[in-house]
C-alpha cells in the first residue's frame, strides 16, 4: 500500500518540478527562444487560447522572435498580449509577421529576473511540501485505521522524507542553472 502511494507522491512530485521548468522558461535571457511567449494567453473566437495555438512562432535569430498567425485577423490581438505582457517587449507587426526584437538585458532588469526566478523557486518548494505533508497525513490514516503496521508506516514516512529532499534539490539544481543563464552577460 505505501509503495504505492510513494509512486503517486513522486509522480506528483516530478509533476510540480516540470511545472517550474516550462515557468522558467517563460522567464527570458537575453536570448530569443519561442517558450518566451508561447503560453500567453490571446483572446480569438469569444475564448482564450496559447499564443502558440494561434500562431506559428519561430526564432530565426538570437535576437528576434517572428509569429506567423494562421489568421490575420488576430493580428491586433496578438500584439495587443504581447504589449501588455511582462516580458517587456516590442512587437512590429508588417500585416503578415509579427517581429518581436528581444533587447539585451541589462543588470537591473536581469536581477528583477533574478528575483522572479527566486519566487518561483519558493513556490515549488512549497508544493512539493505540501505533497509531502498530504502523503503523511494520508500514512497516518493508515497506520490509524490498522491498514499498515507502525513500523511500515516508519519506513514510508522516511522514504517519504528521501523523495521529498530529491526533489526540493532538483528544484534547487533548476533554479541555479536559470539565475547562472540569467546573469551570464
């Protein structure tokens, strides 16, 4: 029974370190790379979809984003998330593409990054305990109602402990690749 349960909990686990992988990847560098956009949300059709439902988008250059919508009329919408988005960037838009120059960074908005990147970092963390804290809750029910033994609900609990470090490290591991390719000049 506990086997399975740290299964689910690892699954869940690597579920929440994938979520701040695809995150960070929205966090830019200096370099173009279409993750930096492709998941902002554009309003077509009465709904909102991924940018990258709606466009193609591509990175010819080490500096320059360009999106081909499938449908010119999304234009204007398109740009229009890409103004208000975080990122801090410009669109010029030609009637067919849509180039996105992607500006070095400089030391200042590099550290709001930084410090963007930390906060996101935390958040995991965070999830990753409260997965821990639900799969002790869920132990201690167990041993409660009789299904596992103490000494079984001992030995989950510890390798419950060892998952959960595994992956806080990962994040951490995550984390410091991103602030190194943040600062990196």
């Amino acid at each position: 029974m506990s086997e399975d349960l740290l299964r689910e909990t690892q699954h869940r686990m690597a579920k929440s370190v994938d979520s701040l992988q695809r995150e960070l990847a929205s966090i830019r560098t200096g370099r173009a790379s279409p993750a930096l956009i492709e998941h902002l949300q554009v309003e077509v059709y009465d709904s909102h979809m991924p940018l990258n439902q709606v466009a193609s988008i591509s990175a010819p250059e080490a500096h320059l984003i360009l999106i081909q919508p499938w449908d010119r009329n999304n234009m204007a919408a398109i740009e229009r998330v890409l103004r208000r988005s975080e990122l801090g960037l410009n669109p010029a838009n030609d009637g067919q593409l849509i180039r996105l120059p992607v500006p070095p960074l400089n030391e200042e908005r590099r550290r709001e990054f930084v410090q963007i990147l930390k906060h996101r970092a935390e958040e995991a963390r965070v999830a990753v305990r409260n997965i821990r804290r639900d799969d002790l809750e869920q132990l201690r029910r167990l041993e409660h109602d009789k299904e596992i033994s103490m000494d079984q609900a001992q030995r989950a609990q510890v390798q419950l402990q060892k998952v959960t470090d595994g992956y806080i490290e990962e994040i951490e591991e995550v984390a410091r690749r991103k602030e190194a390719d943040l600062l990196e000049v």
